[in-house]
C-alpha cells in the first residue's frame, strides 16, 4: 500500500496563514500525514517567532493529519522546545521528532535528523547544530545559552534496513555538480563592515537575497554559486547504504530532485534512490513524497496553481 508525505518547510517572510492553503492543497493530492521539514519560525513585523511557530503548529494541529516536527537553521532552543511541547499536548496529531527520531512502518522507516550545520541569528549559539563531534545533547554556552546538539552517526543505530529508510533533514548531503539539491547562491564577505549595528567579519556566508540587497548597497560581498550541502553527510549516507533523502534549505534548488548519481529523476517516477528538495514555502512551493515498499516517488507542488 503506497502512503503519501506532504513536505512544508522554510517558511521565512511569509505570512503563517499561507499554511492553511498549503495544507488544502496537499489534501486534495491525497497525502496521508505531513513534515514540517525545519525553518518554520518567520520574520513578520509585529510577531514574536515563538508565536509564529505556535501559529504554524497549531494550524497543523487544525488540520488532523499526523504532522512530524524538526527544526533547521533558523529555530532558537529556547523557543523552539516549549511550543512544541505545548502544542503536542494540544493536538494528539503534532508529533516531536526528538521524541521519535524513527518511525518503523511495515514496508519503510522515517528517520529525522534535526538542525543544521549552517544557522542564523540567534540560532547560531542558541539553535540545533547538527554535526559530526558532538555528542547529542544540550550544550551551555559561556552565557548561559543552551545549544542543542544532533550528531549525524545516531543514524548508525537508528537505520537498520537502509533500503527501507527514508532521512527527513533539513540540511543535504553535499553533491559535485550543478542542478543538485544542494546548489546555493549566496555571497561571502570580503572584508568587515557594519549592517544594523552588527559587524560581519569576512569570510561570514549570506543567504543569497540578503547579500545581493547588501552588495547593490555597494558592501563588500562576493556572490558565488556552488555545493554547499553537508559532506560528512554525503559520507555517512553512502557508507551507510541510504539512498532516499528529503531536504530544504537550499531555496533556490527547491524542486530539484535526482538520484545518488546525479540523473534527474522525474515527477511521479518510483525509484530506489532519492534526493529531494522538496519545499520552499516562501518560495510558493511544497512537495509530496509516495513511498511503495523500498521504491519512493515525488510531486512538486505549486500553490499558485491552487489559488
């Protein structure tokens, strides 16, 4: 029996109602259960981000599928972790991924790997990093700050019918050539300057809408294109055998989708091997994922063609 995943993650700017026709749409291509695949706190004026996210989850809750949670590179621990647990204990449907990193269905398993090894703001002392040193675990910083750590190689306990699993991650694994899920535009700074009241040192990486406004400002921003997925990732993925992933975080490759080699794989095609960009809400897009025993298909979604 094939069952459906509805993808929604990086959320950003937009308003949180652009959620509720995200979720309609899905529904009417059938999908079974949702994942909120991390970046779903946003930047509206007038909003505190934890209220943000409680919208958002509570529109997910709304909606009676069951709904997994995991952050990206932009959630905050402080933040993050009470919403979640008050709208868990709201809603029977929201389910905390930390609680349940791996879900065994009879023919395939979801495991979700949270955070990201690239953060922003605040969530860059005070967010979820995921990496490769660290054991798991919450980590003070020297102000008190709590940083929570997710080491990639938990996967080495959590796969064990690498065939059958599929990663939810926020971050992908890195890739060698253009088209791939992981292709980035973003600028590098050449040397320091201050952009409201904070100084960016050089060699600091700027999402690519952020440093292009910056460099028509005439700062010093190099704008480059390029892989910038996780390598450590890509490793442990092919020592492991896993060959079915679902990611964000790359806007501007949101869509893509090809298999461990590189060859485009299309729309609705079930295939054994899967790499999947599949959302970017502000970018007006969700993505599905099938999956039919060991082979998994997607759907791209835009929801202009649902207004």
């Amino acid at each position: 029996m094939t069952t459906t995943y509805g993808i929604i993650s990086d959320l950003h700017r937009i308003d949180y109602r652009a959620v509720i026709p995200a979720i309609q749409a899905l529904e009417q291509e059938g999908v079974d259960a949702l994942v909120l695949n991390g970046d779903l706190v946003g930047e509206q004026s007038g909003f505190h981000t934890h209220e943000y996210l409680a919208a958002v989850l509570d529109i997910a809750g709304k909606s009676g599928f069951s709904t997994y949670i995991l952050p990206g590179s932009h959630e905050e621990v402080q933040e993050f972790e009470p919403v979640v647990r008050q709208l868990c204990s709201q809603h029977g449907n929201i389910i905390n991924t930390f609680q349940h990193p791996k879900i065994e269905h009879d023919d395939h398993h979801l495991v979700f790997l949270q955070g990201s090894d690239w953060r922003a703001g605040n969530a860059v002392k005070k967010g979820y990093a995921l990496q490769d040193e660290h054991e798991s675990g919450f980590y003070k910083n020297e102000e008190g700050d709590e940083l929570r750590v997710v080491n990639m190689n938990d996967l080495r306990r959590q796969v064990t019918h690498p065939e059958r699993t599929i990663v939810f991650s926020h971050v992908p694994p890195q890739f060698n050539f253009d088209g791939a899920v992981d292709v980035a535009e973003f600028g590098e700074v050449i040397k320091p300057f201050k952009v409201n009241d904070e100084i960016l040192e050089a060699g600091s990486v700027l999402p690519g809408q952020a440093a292009y406004s910056l460099v028509q400002q005439g700062a010093p921003i190099a704008l480059k294109k390029q892989n910038r997925g996780n390598g450590a990732l890509r490793r442990l993925f092919a020592e492991m055998g896993i060959e079915k992933s679902i990611n964000g975080h790359f806007h501007e490759s949101a869509g893509r989708a090809h298999d461990q080699n590189g060859k485009v794989v299309e729309d609705g095609l079930f295939v054994n091997s899967l790499f999947y960009n599949a959302s970017c809400l502000d970018r007006g897009m969700v993505g599905m994922v099938s999956v039919d025993d060991t082979k998994v298909a997607y759907e791209k979604i835009d929801l202009r063609k649902y207004s």
